[in-house]
C-alpha cells in the first residue's frame, strides 16, 4: 500500500490525504473487491479481530460474527455505479466490542471495526437526549440562535471540552459565532480562522463525508497492508481514516488531544463547521456521533430555510420597487430625475448609503456624497464591456482616485442606457473594523531534512489586524437585484428611445405645418408693399408673423438642448422680479384685450435669476392658463416672498387635470395641448421648457388643483 509522502510546500495544497495509506489505531479496517477477495487491512487486524488475513481471502472464510457476513452482503447487493451508503451495527469479538461500519466506495467493499466502550445503553441515552436536541433547534429563528444552541447540545451528548460554531465567508475563512466550552478554556468566540486552515482538498472531504473524528491525536497510525501493485485506496467515506500530519501538527498546538468536526452543507457548499476539542484523547460512539451528524444535517436544512426567507423578503422588497421606478421612468422625461425620486427604495433594494445618476453629463447625488467626488466617480467608469460594474475594496479603483474616494470603497454601477451614458451608481462606505484571527494566520516556512516543508502556526492568541480600505461585498441575492433592475431599466430605455424618435418625427412634421402659416402671411404682406398698399397694416401683420415663427423655433431650439443633455445656458444676476412681472403681464394685457390678470406683488423682491428665462416661465405658464382655463375668468398670478425661497403661483379657473394625464405635463408634444383650438400654433412644449428652467435654477414646479382653481406653483431659491 501507499507509505505517507512528505508535505513540501510544492504539494501541500494537493496533500492526498483521501489515501493517506493508513488509519487510526482505535480499530481495524479490512477491504475487498465485489467478489469478495480480501486485497487490504490494516496492520492492526490480526490483533484486534483475531484474524489471519492473506490476500484474496474470501470474505465469507474470514471468521467474523454471522452479521457481519450479513450486513456485508446486504452492501454488496445495493451497490450502484460501484458505491454503497454506510451501515452499522454493535459486534463483540474476542471479547472486545466493535462498531462495525460497511460501506463501498470505487469498486470496494470496506469493513471497519471501532473499538467502544460506551455501554449501549448509555449510548441509547444519548439518542434520547439528541432526538430532543433536534426538536429544539427547529424551533430557532435566527442563525446565530441556531448555531448556539446547536454548540450546546453537541457538547452535552458527546462530552467534549469546546464545540464551536463556525460560519464561512466567501473567501473561504470563517468566524466563530457560537461556543459552549469548559468554564476554564479561553474563549475562542468572535475569532477568526484563515481560508488556508482547511485546504481544498480537505474542504472537499468534508462535503462528501460530513463527520469526522480524531479519537487521540497522538496516535501512531496502523499502515495499510495488501497488494500494492493495486490502485492506492480511496478513504474518502472511512471512519478511521488516518489525518493530515500537518493537521495533527496544527491540533498539537493548540493544546487539542482530540478532535472532531461535523460538516454543515448548504446547496453543496461548506457553510459552515462544528468544531469538536478535548483536552484528552476521547472516543465517541458511533452511533452518537451519527446523532450529531443529523443535528448538523437539521441545521443545513434550518439555515436553508432562513436564507430562503431573507432571500425571498429582499426578491420581493426589490421587484415592488422595480415596479414603481419602471412606470416612472416611462412616464417621465428624464430618467436620471425619475430615478432619483425613487432614491431612498434603490438604496434599500441595492443595500447602499448613497446613489449617483447621470446622464447626457449631467450628475444628480443622493446621499452624503460631494458633487466632485461623484463625478469623478463617474469618470472612471469604463465606457464599453459589461454594463454592471463592481468595486469592492479602494484598491479596485483607478489609482488617480484612490486618495480622494474616503468615505467610499464600494461601488456597484449599473448602466441603464449606453446611448445617453446613463449610470446609476450605488455606493458602500468603507467598513474600518477589527479581524480577531486566532494567531497570526500566515504559515512558516521552515527547512527540514527532507527539505522546505510548511509548519502550522504555533500560537492561536488572538492577533488582531486593523483592516481598511473595503466594503461589504455585495451578496448575490442583492446582485441578483442590481441585475434584474438594469435589464427592467433597459427596456425602459429602449421605450423611451422609440417614443422620442415617434416625437422627434411628429414636432418636424408640426413644425413644417405651423411655420407655413407665418411664412405665407409674410409673403402676401410682402406682395401687397410691392403694389402700393396700407404700410402699418402690412409691417404689424410681418412683425406678428416672424414672432410667432421665433417663438416657435426658439421652443424647438430649446427642446433639442434639452434632450441632448444641454444647459440652458443661465445667466443670473440680481433682478427684481415683481418688476419683471408687471412688465410681463403689462404686455399680456395689450396683447390680448379680453385676458382679465389679477395680481397679488409685494413691492419689491429681488433674486439672483436668469431674467430672460424667468419670462420664458411665466409667459409660458400664463399662456397655459389663458388656452386651457375657462373663458372669460381672470387669471391670478401670485408671488411672496418665503425667506431663502421665492414662490410664484399662476391660478386659473379650470376643471381638474384628469390623474393619469399630471405625470405627463411636462412631457413634451402632449395630446392635450397639440391641436388644441385655442392654441393652434402650440406645440405642447411650453411646461416642458419651464420646468428645465426652474430646474437649472434649483427650484421646483408643481401642479395641484384646488377647486375650482388649477394652480401651478414654481419655488426659487432667491440666491
């Protein structure tokens, strides 16, 4: 059989210890093939089951107990795809009691026999005491009550000195979470222990054999016997399969003088451990070892559930909010605005403390985020590859950032629309917090005679490491939300796009029928100067011809900015707006001797405004009132002063706006106002513009109806 190679640091992470050759000394171990031919034991056998063995000896002329032969076959008969679960059963041999365990593995027929002397019935009381453990621990709801308790009850039914409870992380490091020890063991609860304690190949044998005892540490294993020219064999599901020397090495310093680990499994991958120590060499039944197996298969199943839940609640928390960004973001015409309303449902959806939107160059901020920070953030963004981007550590960014990016490490961004440049940025803090390793986690190197070869660590004191610079990665529930946000996101994108090209083709084709009207007047005006006729007339008729074409064409200038993610291009300075006012509505008056304006000014109030676009505003929101307000009722136009805040309100008599039209208003070319036959020459684009005005200048308008008035109110900071 195999002799048990030297650990170099060229195989230790590729260690075999599947086949380590041999096996623990507290039993005896004999292997077959499928006929029955002996073709290995262990050296201890002949003592312990006062036996002869020879290679191929049959298994049925080998003098064990009459059920064990039974047991055996029953194996043999259920194997498929040459492998067989374990069985179990209580044996006596020469006067010695066994369990004895039967399995198949790769084409081969194990038998081993454990020593015990734990009477059955004290082992009975055992399963009494653990069937009652199962029953508690169904009842816990969260995972750290679950893993207490789990801590607890495996100490009490298999008497070991420590038991704790540990959780992985996805580096493959875990903490301690739970612990029930003897009152004078130093506390190992909240440690951590590094990915490199369980190996790969160690991590897979604790997937596919979930329990695993060391009875004595110190042990002198019992090598392997038989045909050596013969495929090493495969230990994988054994009991007594002999450990890792550098485990035993690592067991030694911690001061262990027996171990014992059951697995807990969750969808096929380590989640977590049950860490057995005593001080002493100790050996556990197998039957109640069995019984902690199922405990650790409960918890699996416990844990299962809890996620599912959690996961279920977040899935469900994100598509509700799915839904109220998608019919915002089709009804309005600036996603990056439209998102942001949504600001504080995103950032619970996508687990983050503060967002950015951009879009078209421009950058909206929620949250305690600077605006330059933000848009260098969005500056290091890639322009093509995925259209979801994760940062986890400061060290993930660009290095040109890096300096200034405090508070902030994480990042998860997602582009919503690639033509417009459009981003949501999603942003974690950095998390500044403590690891309390259990020693330093980094092996020696140390030479040897058989040359460079790795030492476990000696000390398990806690040692602490500062860790700066990452954030919380983001799970992959919450990146399964982030994903199913940017394709919702998309398709919003894509509708958005079609109906601005349907718009884009309607305003030309309007545009082209409006203008002709103008340009004809113009026309005739021009022909009837060439032969002679009334010169006032024909230069008032010219003059109201080429303004209404301006204002026409100034509109659409101004919708194209706009939509290309243009300013406006303000230019402010101090102007007294009641000024402005009367100026406006004077002209409104002489312009249209049936308009009846009421006015409510103070005397005198000044704001650091754009004055040409603050008249664009109200003129458009007085002619909305004079075209859509009922005729022959005054229009009141009212402004006050609100401290660091101006508030102007254009009132007209007017039925409601129907509810599914006012998230509409501001889009631009509505059905409502093209075509409307007191405003024939509109183009639906007049609250549209305003609201980008107000806007720009960090004010808000809003509509609401107050019977029998609709009112349209704008709020300006006045500086």
């Amino acid at each position: 059989m195999q002799a048990t190679d030297s650990v170099t640091l060229d195989n230790c992470a590729d260690e075999p210890i599947h086949i380590p050759g041999s096996i623990q000394p507290h039993g005896a171990l004999l292997a077959f093939d499928l006929a029955g031919a002996l073709l290995a034991w262990s050296d201890n056998a002949p003592q312990l089951l006062g036996l002869a063995p020879a290679l191929n000896m049959p298994l049925a002329e080998l003098p064990l107990p009459p059920e064990v032969h039974d047991v055996a076959a029953e194996c043999r008969d259920s194997i498929e795809d040459g492998e067989a679960p374990a069985s179990a059963l209580e044996v006596a041999i020469g006067g010695l009691q066994f369990d004895c365990i039967v399995h198949a593995y790769q084409s081969r027929l194990i038998i081993e026999f454990e020593l015990r002397d734990t009477p059955s019935d004290a082992v009975a009381a055992f399963a009494l005491k653990a069937h009652a453990a199962i029953d508690r621990l169904k009842r816990q709801k969260s995972i750290d009550a679950l893993l207490q308790l789990a801590t607890e009850q495996v100490r009490a039914i298999t008497g070991f000195d420590r038991v704790m409870g540990y959780r992985f992380h996805q580096d493959d490091s875990g903490d301690v979470t739970a612990e029930s020890r003897r009152d004078d063991l130093e506390p190992y609860l909240g440690r951590r222990y590094p990915a490199s304690d369980i190996p790969a190949q160690a991590r897979r044998l604790y997937i596919i054999n979930t329990l695993r005892l060391i009875a004595d540490v110190g042990y002198t294993p019992a090598p392997l016997r038989g045909r050596a020219g013969d495929a090493p064999l495969d230990l994988s599901h054994s009991v007594l399969r002999s450990v890792s020397p550098i485990h035993i090495e690592y067991l030694q310093n911690m001061g262990v003088g027996a171990s014992m680990s059951v697995s807990i499994v969750v969808n096929g991958r380590l989640w977590g451990l049950l860490a057995c120590h005593h001080m002493a060499p100790l050996q556990v039944p197998y039957s109640i070892r069995m019984a902690a197996d199922v405990m650790a298969q409960v918890i699996a199943s416990l844990v299962q559930s809890i996620e599912a839940r959690e996961r279920t609640k977040l899935v469900e928390q994100s598509a509700e909010v799915r839904t109220r960004v998608m019919e915002t973001l089709l009804h309005h015409d600036e996603p990056a605005r439209a998102l942001l309303q949504h600001a504080p449902a995103l950032c619970e959806s996508l687990q983050v403390e503060a967002l950015v939107v951009t879009q078209y160059g421009k950058i909206m901020v929620h949250g305690d985020i600077d605006a330059a920070l933000a848009a260098r953030m969005v500056a290091s963004l890639p322009e093509g590859g995925n259209d979801l981007v994760e940062r986890i550590a400061v060290t993930d960014w660009p290095q040109e950032i890096q300096e200034a990016l405090a508070p902030w490490a994480g990042l998860l961004a997602l582009r919503f629309d690639p033509a417009t440049s459009g981003w949501l940025l999603g942003l974690r803090r950095e998390q500044i917090h403590t690891i309390r390793w259990a020693g330093r986690p980094e092996k020696v190197v140390v030479a040897g005679p058989l040359g460079p070869r790795l030492t476990p660590r000696g000390s398990f004191d806690e040692w602490r490491e500062m860790v700066r610079g990452r954030a919380v990665p983001w799970d992959a529930t919450e990146k399964l939300a982030a994903t199913q946000l940017l394709g919702e996101m998309h398709r919003a994108s894509v509708a958005k796009h079609i109906e601005t090209d349907r718009a884009r083709a309607q305003l030309l084709a309007m545009l082209g029928h409006d203008l002709r009207g103008p340009l004809h007047s113009i026309n005739m005006a021009a022909t009837v100067l060439q032969h002679g006729g009334a010169a006032s007339t024909m230069s008032t008729r010219i003059q109201a011809s080429s303004t209404r074409m301006e204002r026409l064409i100034s509109q659409v200038l101004d919708m194209s900015r706009i939509n290309g993610g243009l300013s406006l291009g303000l230019t402010r300075s101090e102007v007294d707006l009641v000024v402005l006012l009367q100026d406006l509505l004077d002209e409104a008056r002489l312009s249209h001797a049936d308009l009846r304006i009421e006015t409510s000014l103070p005397p005198t109030l000044l704001a650091q405004v754009d004055g040409d676009r603050m008249v664009q505003v109200v003129s458009n929101l007085v002619s909305n009132a004079r075209h859509h307000g009922t005729h022959g009722e005054p229009i009141h136009v009212l402004l006050s002063d609100q401290g660091d805040q101006v508030l102007l309100e254009v009132r007209n008599v007017a039925p409601e706006i129907p509810a599914e039209l006012v998230p509409m208003l501001y889009s631009p070319l509505k059905h409502a106002s093209v075509g409307n036959v007191r405003n024939r020459g509109g183009l639906g684009l007049g609250l549209h513009i305003a609201q980008e005005i107000v806007q720009q200048h960090g004010g808000e308008i809003a509509y609401r109806y107050e019977s029998p008035q609709v009112v349209f109110a704008v709020t300006l900071p006045r500086a």
